[in-house]
C-alpha cells in the first residue's frame, strides 16, 4: 500500500504567543490569526485600554487572550515582564515607528526614535524571549514584523529603510545561533496595508497611484493578507524555515 505523504499541520493548540503592537493594524490581525489556529495570545502594546477591549473581544471567541502593556522601547521593563510571564513558543513583533522625511532633513531625533523601536527593542525583544525558550529547553517561532522597505529603498524612507535593514540582519544571524535549539526565526516584509497609520497616505490621491503602480497585483494590501502567513511561520508547516523573509508585497519587489 502507497504511503502518501502528511501535511503539516497549521494548528497552534497548546502553544502560548506574544504579539507586540497588537492595539492595531498588522498586529491585531497577527493576534486574530494566532488565536483562530488555536494559540493562547497575549496582547501587548503600550495603550491599555485598547488591549483590555481587543482581549475580550477575541476570548469572546473562545479562544483565552490576554492584555499586557507594555513598551518594547524599554528594554529592562521588557525584560522583567517577559521573564515574570513567559516563556512563549511564539513571538510576533508588530511594533514599529515611522518619520518620513527627506534624508538630508533627518534630524538625530527622527532618527533615534526610529531606531529606539524598529531596531533597539526588535532586538531586545527578540532575545528576551529566545532567551526564555533557551532556558526552558523549548522551540519556538520567533516573528518579527519587517517591511518590502527592509529589502529595497524608499523615497523619504532612508531611516525606516535603515532599521528595517538592519532588522533584517540580526533575524538571520539570530537564525544561525538558535537553530540548534530548534527555535526558528523569520521575519514578514509586507507592502502598504491599510491600517489606521497609513490612511493618510491612501487619502492622497498621487501617493495612492504611486503606491498602486508599484503593487503588481494592482491593489493595496489589507490586514487580512498577513494573517495565513503569520500562522505559517508560526506552525509546524514552516518547521524548515528560519532565517529568512516572507514577502508580502503584490510583487513590488520583483522588478
């Protein structure tokens, strides 16, 4: 008799996941998805009475979801809050910053602040839960929000490209120092997805075409095109897949 191959499965059942930037946007669908394949998520961000509603509205589903604030930006309260609560088999880190501005009128300000999120704490964040599956002797799936701006430049973009980037390079080299352990590490390189942060730019009717004519599927991204991925990366169906990027972007990236 023929022994046919079995599909992985995408169920995320027992597993615990933490998803930062979860008030909104990328992240709250990230959260969405995590929980619809059967993970316990909880929710962080920085306002908390958004997290408190988002929590219930999703465990009303029946899925257990909770709301931790918190502000991936400082790195010792990060730290202290994860290491109380954790450890957690998936991490997906939504949190992000943006100054768009020319690059020769960056100032040191945009780009710390840039860099305080997208780069400083992405790293932190991510070692602090490694750190915590090391020790537990766990694998795990280990998610970091990217952008296409991580994998080519950008007008006005030249500080977020520079986190992004960089962002980029330490998920691969993390990949290499935690594969042995079985903690996997990868990163979502969307396109624009409409979200309360980026309205402003879909409300400009040039920006809008530029963006549309760069997407070739000839659409801007929504939430929802993140969330199969999200569950990918997360579940034994990417149990091969570390150290690299999944791009979401309607093909930008292909010329």
């Amino acid at each position: 008799m023929m022994v046919l191959p079995q599909i992985p499965s995408l169920s995320l059942t027992g597993k615990s996941a933490l998803v930062t930037g979860a008030s909104s946007g990328i992240g709250l669908a990230s959260a969405v998805a995590l929980a619809g394949a059967g993970a316990e998520v909880v929710l962080s961000a920085r306002r908390q009475d958004k997290l408190l509603e988002l929590a219930d509205a999703i465990s009303a589903g029946g899925r257990p979801t909770r709301a931790l604030p918190m502000d991936v930006s400082d790195i010792e309260a990060t730290r202290e809050t994860i290491e109380r609560v954790g450890p957690f088999d998936i991490l997906v880190n939504s949190a992000g910053h943006a100054r768009h501005t020319k690059a020769v009128d960056t100032t040191p300000d945009d780009f710390d602040a840039v860099m305080r999120v997208n780069l400083r704490g992405a790293y932190f964040l991510t070692q602090t839960v490694a750190r915590g599956l090391l020790q537990a002797g766990r694998p795990g799936s280990l998610i970091n929000v990217s952008s296409q701006m991580g994998l080519v430049g950008g007008v006005d973009r030249a500080v977020y490209c520079a986190s992004k980037f960089a962002l980029e390079g330490f998920t691969k080299a993390m990949a290499l120092e935690f594969g042995p352990a079985g903690i996997r590490i990868n990163t979502i390189c969307p396109t624009f997805i409409r979200t309360p942060l980026t309205e402003p730019t879909f409300q400009d009717p040039e920006k809008r075409a530029w963006v549309e004519s760069k997407i070739k599927l000839g659409r801007v991204g929504e939430v929802s095109d993140i969330m199969g991925g999200v569950v990918y990366l997360a579940s034994d169906a990417s149990s091969l897949v570390t150290g690299t990027s999944l791009v979401i972007d309607g093909g930008w990236t292909a010329d």
